[in-house]
C-alpha cells in the first residue's frame, strides 16, 4: 500500500479523497492545511470512513511515499520544497506556480538533493505525452486558447478587460505570451504553464483567454507545429461545483496518477 499525504484540501483535494476511499492500494494518512483552516477541512472530511489526520505541516518523523500538492502556489514554496530536500517523492497540480522566475530551478535542486523526483500533473489539459514527445523532435509553435464561463474570471483582471456581467458574446479578455498570462491570471493558468513547460517555454507559448458568457465548460484547445507533424487539441471540460475555474478533469488526473504509482500496470 502506498502512504500520501495530501497538500490542501479544496474542490480538487475532496474530490481525489472520495475517489480513493475504495483503493485498498492507496491511502491517504494525512491532509495539511493552511492555517487557520483546520477545522473547516476537519467538517469537510466528517463524511468519510477512515478520516485522513488534518495538520498544518508534515512531521519531521513522518515519512510518505507520495506526497501531493493540491493547494496553490504558495504551497509549492512551504511544502513541496522542504518535502523534496528530505527526499520526499512530489506530484504537483498548481503547475502555474512553475512560472515564477527560478522556480523550476529550484525544485529541480531540492529534488537532486533529495535524490528523489518531482511529477508535474497534466491537470485539466490532455496530450502532454504527444507534444513532450514532440518536442524532442523540434517544435515550430503552440498556440492555446481557453474559453471559460465569464464567471470564472470573477476577481481577476478579466474584470477590467470587460464587464463580465453583462457580456452577451464570448470576449477574448488577454492575448499573448504563456510568461504574461500565468503572472496576470495565476489562477487559470495552470494549463497554459503545462503546455509551455511540455511544449516550446513560457515566452514562445502564445495564449488566448476568452469569457464566454453562453458557455457552462472549461475548454482547452491547443494547436502544435512541428518535425513530428500537426496536432490539435480541444476537451471541453466540466468544471467543479465546488470550484468553476477548475475543471473535474483535474481531480481524475492526480488519482490516475497515484493509482498510477501503486498500480501493478501504468496507463
Ligand atoms: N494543473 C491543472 O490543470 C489545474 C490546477 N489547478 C490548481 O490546483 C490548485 C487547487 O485547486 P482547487 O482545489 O480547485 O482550489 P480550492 O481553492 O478549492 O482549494 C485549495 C485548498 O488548498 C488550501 N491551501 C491553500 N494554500 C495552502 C497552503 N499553503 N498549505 C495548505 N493548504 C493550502 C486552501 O485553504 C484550500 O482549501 C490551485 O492552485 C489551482 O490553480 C486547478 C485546476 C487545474
Ligand atoms: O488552467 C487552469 O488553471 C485550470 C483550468 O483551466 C481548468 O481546470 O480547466
């Protein structure tokens, strides 16, 4: 059985617990929480049969097979680091977060020192395999576009892009490189940091964001160039009740990628 222990327990760390209650080969033993937070996570996990123990930081004298990072960018810097440096293997879902200058860098440092890895998750985006694939033959461009409900641009700069309560047509709200949308729309650019980090980097990796008041999904189309050829890509993703900037894609992604590590077959 593998032991993990989970970074952040939101719309996407509730929905990856219930999905794993029935995997006798996984068990989650421990939730961290930001703090402050405790109780609330403690409510939120009330229902489940063998509650994981919620703590705001991993014991120095614990040690998991897998820990995975379902929270957000500044969990990357208090938890994923350190966690790696004591050679704690780490799966990470806020990919945007690699986009901060250095980052990269850095986890890969603390994961050589570890002499453990680190995994970046596909998330709500299909395809990586194709276009890091791809990559090794030589890449020419890959242009992304996200279209999403205008709800789930609420308290970003979406708002002073147009008005996005009354929009009657989708409204392409940011145009440019990958580098300028993940540091203008941290929260919805984890699959646009994916697809550069897979793909052609941050600055040659042009994005399009759009706000489409008619539409109830997160859709991700991506276009590549190429040695290898042409590849298309377009999923319209069903976003999370409990979050509408993320996509349910996301939650089945970090199990296929536990169950993938437990598993006696990877797929
Ligand atoms: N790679 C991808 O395709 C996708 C990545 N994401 C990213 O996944 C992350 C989580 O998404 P959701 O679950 O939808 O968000 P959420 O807001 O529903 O839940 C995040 C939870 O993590 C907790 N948290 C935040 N910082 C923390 C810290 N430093 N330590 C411990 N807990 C902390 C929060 O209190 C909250 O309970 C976000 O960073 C989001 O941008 C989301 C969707 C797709
Ligand atoms: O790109 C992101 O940050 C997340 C996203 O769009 C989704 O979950 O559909």
């Amino acid at each position: 059985m593998l032991h993990i222990t989970m970074i952040g327990c939101g719309a996407i760390g509730v929905g990856v617990l219930e999905l794993l209650e029935n995997d006798p080969q996984l068990c989650v033993d421990y939730v961290i929480a930001s703090e402050g937070s405790e109780a609330l996570v403690r409510q939120r996990l009330a229902s489940f049969k063998q509650p994981p123990q919620v703590l705001t930081a991993l014991p120095a004298d614990t040690r998991p097979d897998l820990l995975v990072e379902c929270a957000g960018h500044r969990a990357i810097e208090e938890h994923v680091l350190p966690a790696l440096e004591r050679g704690i293997a780490c799966l990470i879902v806020s990919v945007g977060a690699l986009s901060e200058v250095g980052l990269v860098e850095r986890l890969e440092a603390a994961a050589e020192r570890g002499k453990t890895r680190i995994e970046l998750l596909p998330g709500a985006i299909g395809g990586i395999d194709a276009l890091s694939a791809a990559k090794v033959g030589g890449l020419d461009s890959v242009n992304y576009t996200g279209r999403k409900p205008a709800r789930a641009w609420k308290n970003t700069p979406g708002e002073q892009a147009c008005d996005l309560d009354s929009i009657r047509e989708a409204t392409v709200i940011f145009q440019g490189s990958a580098r300028e949308a993940a540091r203008l729309y941290p929260k919805n650019a984890n699959v646009a940091a994916t697809l550069s980090l897979a793909g052609l980097g941050l600055d040659r990796t042009h994005v399009t964001l759009i706000a489409d008041p008619h539409s109830d999904e997160n859709v991700h189309h991506f276009e590549a160039r190429g040695a290898f050829g042409r590849f298309e890509l377009s999923l319209r993703g069903k976003p999370l009740l409990a979050n509408p900037k993320t996509s349910a894609l996301t939650v089945y992604s970090v199990v296929r990628a536990l169950g993938n590590h437990a598993h006696a077959i990877s797929i």
